[in-house]
C-alpha cells in the first residue's frame, strides 16, 4: 500500500513558513505585494482569485485586486500591466486566466515584468527554466517538486513519465525533473503504446484532465504516482487522472485528489511572491 502524499498538510507548512519569511521583511520594511488582474466574470476564476487573496491574507501579503469588465480593450489591459510593471510597491503580478477571447493572453502575459512574474509563464522565466537558471517557476510544477523533495523522494537517475505537455503544467514539471537529473519521457494524446512507456516509471505524473485515465495496469509496481488533474466525475465529486483505489496498491507513493498537489500551487504562489520582493528590492 502506497504512502499517502498529504498535500494539504505540507501546503500549510509552506504558508507558515512564508508567514514567518513575511514577517522579517517586514522588519527591513519590506511589505510583499501581489497584484491580481481578473478580467470578465468567469466564475471559477473567481473562486481561484478568492483563494489565492485568502493565501495572501493568511501569510501576511498585502493583495490588490483589479476587476476588469469583460469589454476591457487591449489597450486598456496593456496599460494596467505597465502601470503594474512600474509600481515599486508591487512584487508579483498575476493575470487570472482565461481572459476574453477578443484579448491575447499570450501578448498580456509577455508585457509583465518578468521579475514580477510569479506565476513563471513569461518567455524570459520559461527559457532560464530550460538553461537550468534561478527564475520563476510555473506554481503546479513548483508544488510537485517541492512535495518530491519534503518526501524526500530521489530523482536522480530515476525514470520520470509525464502525460501532458502544456505549458503551464506538463513541459516546465518535465523541464524541473530534467534539471533534478531524472530520465524523462514526455507524453501526449499523440504517444503511441503509452502503458508500455507509463509502465516503465520510477516517478508517472498524470496531468492530462481525464478522470481516472491511469489505471492500475499502467502502473510499475513501486512507482511514485503524481495526480495533477482535476476533473468532476458524473456525481460532481473532485476526480483525479489516476484510479486512485486501485493504483494504491501498486505505488510507494501517491498524491490523492483533492488535498494532493491542489493546494501545493497556490502555496508555492505565494513562495513565489517573497521571491519576487526579495529580488526587487535587494
Ligand atoms: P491541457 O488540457 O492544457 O493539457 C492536457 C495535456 O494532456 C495535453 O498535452 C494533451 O496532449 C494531453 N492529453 C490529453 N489526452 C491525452 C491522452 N489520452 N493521452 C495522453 N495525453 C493526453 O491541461 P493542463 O495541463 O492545463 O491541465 C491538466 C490537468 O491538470 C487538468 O485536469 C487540470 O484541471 C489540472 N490542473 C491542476 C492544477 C493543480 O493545481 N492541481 C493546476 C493546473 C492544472 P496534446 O498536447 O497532444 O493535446
């Protein structure tokens, strides 16, 4: 039977231990900021944004919200990052997604600072991730890392497959493993005879948003089992990418759904936040 990977658990210590990182900059009058940009009425945006202010509250971060109708132009957001960009209270700058579809989040994205980019998604971030640089990293990916590390899981050497290759999730966690010197296959909907390349895993992260897509079957017998994927099966209840009950038995490790690498993202957000205060006013 696998051990449980308690997220939930290590994201509070990830909080405290901000708290604590806030409160001595604080001292030297540092006061970390993090702006949040939402634009239109996408409601589970709204419940992410309301998450992340109350992570804020709870670590001591001052927050600033800034609601953008939904006929917002570019230009009007264009100007709002710039404002951001140039406000020295400010550290993080995080931009909700999705946006309206009339806007580019990609040209958004690109036009904040990237030293204020603490959800590490700005091109200048990706490529110093790629060259194995100190830059900010995807939260998700992040979160994942940091669980390895408090389980005090080895990766060197090891076999990593990860289904997914967004950008957000899939190609910056593979990049982190890469840089913890672990062997890693990327796959997608587009791989072929995948249990053969799941079933080869020393570490499998399922990030794809199929529930229960990795089956028992697809596991090797002592691997460690990631589940980014959030997904609501039929009763509306939170489901995971992996069958949770059946790849238990299998695994060493696992991280359940919910209260598994969920609530690691916004805790590393915040992590990212004293970052970007730190580097900015240093
Ligand atoms: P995307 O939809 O952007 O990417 C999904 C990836 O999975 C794509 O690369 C796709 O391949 C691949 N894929 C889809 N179907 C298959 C298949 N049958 N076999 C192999 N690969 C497949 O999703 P995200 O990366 O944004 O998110 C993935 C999951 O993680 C979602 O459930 C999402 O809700 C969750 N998530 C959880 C977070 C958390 O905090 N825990 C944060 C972010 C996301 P292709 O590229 O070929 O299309």
């Amino acid at each position: 039977m696998a051990i449980i990977i308690n997220g939930k658990e290590l994201a509070a210590k990830v909080r405290a231990d901000v708290k604590e990182e806030v409160e001595e900059l604080k001292k030297r009058n540092i006061h970390p900021r993090l702006a949040v940009i939402m634009v239109g009425n996408d409601s589970s945006s709204a419940v992410y944004v309301r998450n992340k202010s109350k992570a804020c509250n709870e670590t001591g971060i001052e927050f600033e919200e800034f609601l953008l109708e939904e006929s917002t132009t570019k230009e009007q957001l264009l100007n709002l990052i710039e404002k951001l960009n140039l406000r020295k209270d400010i550290h993080g700058i995080l931009l909700q997604s999705p946006i309206p579809k009339h806007l580019d989040i990609k040209e958004a994205f690109d036009a904040i600072n990237y030293r204020k980019d603490v959800d590490g998604f700005h091109p200048i971030n990706v490529g110093k991730l790629a060259i194995g640089e100190d830059c900010f990293i995807s939260c998700t990916p992040a979160g994942v890392m940091k669980m390895l590390a408090e389980y005090q899981i080895q990766t060197e050497g090891k076999q990593a497959v990860v289904i997914g290759r967004s950008n957000i999730v899939g190609k910056p966690l593979a990049q982190c493993l890469l840089n913890k010197n672990a062997t890693v296959t990327i796959c997608h909907s587009k791989t072929k005879d995948l249990k053969e390349i799941t079933k080869r895993a020393d570490i499998l992260v399922a990030a794809l948003g199929k529930p229960k897509f990795v089956t028992e079957d697809m596991v090797k017998e002592g691997a460690v089992v990631i589940d980014v994927g959030i997904n609501r099966n039929e009763e509306g209840k939170l489901v995971g990418d992996v069958d949770f009950e059946e790849v238990i038995k299998k695994a060493s490790y696992i991280t359940p759904v919910p209260g598994g690498v969920g609530p690691m993202t916004i805790a590393m957000l915040m992590t990212n936040v004293v970052k970007a205060a730190k580097m900015l006013e240093n």
